[in-house]
C-alpha cells in the first residue's frame, strides 16, 4: 500500500513521531495476490490504471475521496474496483478523448479490502471517470457503510490519525 504524507503526529499506540498519510493505495486488485507468482506473467495484464486477469476479469484504478474537515486537501483512497467488459471497454475507447468527465457513471465492485473498514470486498460503487489524466472517482453505493458515511459526510484530522495509526499497527 503506498502513500502520500502531508503532515506528521504523535502516535497514541506508541507515542513515535510519524509522518500523516492523506492518502494510501493499492497498486493491484486483490485478485492479483491469488494468482501464484509463476503465473503472474502468463494471466496478468496490469498497468497503474488498468488490469485484466485471465482474460476475464476486467478492473479500473479509481479514488474515493473523503472530505477532511478544515482541510482543502480530501483524505483519498486508492483502490480497484471490477467492471463489466462493456464498461471496461467504452473507458478505454474514452481513455484519452476530451469531454469523458461527462460519461454516465456505471457500476463496479471493490477489489480492494481497506483494512478500516474489515472487508470491503465486493462493495457496489458507482465509478465516475474523469478529465483526460486523473483517475475515476468511486462512490460507495451502500449508503449505511462506514466508508459511506465518510465519504458523504467527511471526516476529521483526529481520524485521519486513527486510520494511520490502526494501518501502522494493525495487531495493537
């Protein structure tokens, strides 16, 4: 999982100074870890926005922002989301044409588990692609979910604490 650091904090689990990630990523979807290594080559076609696994199952990068109060910058997840191959397709047909910001959403399912919120395999999202060189924006369709409610309603600098903190030591 990577991450982009805009601030540090005392860490209330072991009272270290760390840097405060704004944001963390997958760099694959969680499907990929179940391919054995040998095979990665041979069943795997990914780049740092697309993937495709054996042919079949087809996924897109996107971010879920979560508004962080008294901040400009949003807290961002990084994660994947599978799709259908109509939609996969027409994304890509769109990949570089101007005006693909105003695309019909279309659905997708979380191939990321954020660790947060247990397990978020599967949950329904609305994926909105847009303008041409940033990733799609994903929003959580089950409107009851922590993740949800986060991304509607924002969250605070404290939780953003917590989330590094409980990523930093995740058996604490």
């Amino acid at each position: 999982m990577a991450t982009d650091v805009l601030r540090g904090f005392v860490c209330r689990v072991c009272g270290e100074r760390h840097d405060l990630p704004f944001s963390y990523s997958f760099q694959a979807p969680l499907a990929v870890a179940n391919v054995p290594p040998a095979e990665i080559e041979s069943r795997v076609i990914v780049t740092k926005d697309q993937c495709v696994l054996d042919q079949r199952d087809l996924f897109l990068r996107g971010r879920i922002l979560v508004p962080v109060h008294g901040s400009d910058e949003p807290f961002i997840w990084g994660v994947w989301a599978e799709v259908s191959p109509k939609n996969f397709l027409r994304t890509q047909e769109m990949w570089n044409a101007p005006g693909r910001e105003f695309e019909p959403a279309f659905p997708g399912y979380l191939n990321s588990i954020i660790p947060v919120f247990g397990n978020t395999l599967n949950l329904q999202v609305d994926v909105q692609t847009q303008i041409v060189g940033r990733r799609p924006h994903f929003f959580v369709k089950d409107a009851d979910h922590p993740l949800a409610r986060e991304q509607r309603e924002g969250i605070t600098l404290e939780r953003v604490e917590e989330i590094a903190e409980e990523l930093l030591h995740p058996d604490d």
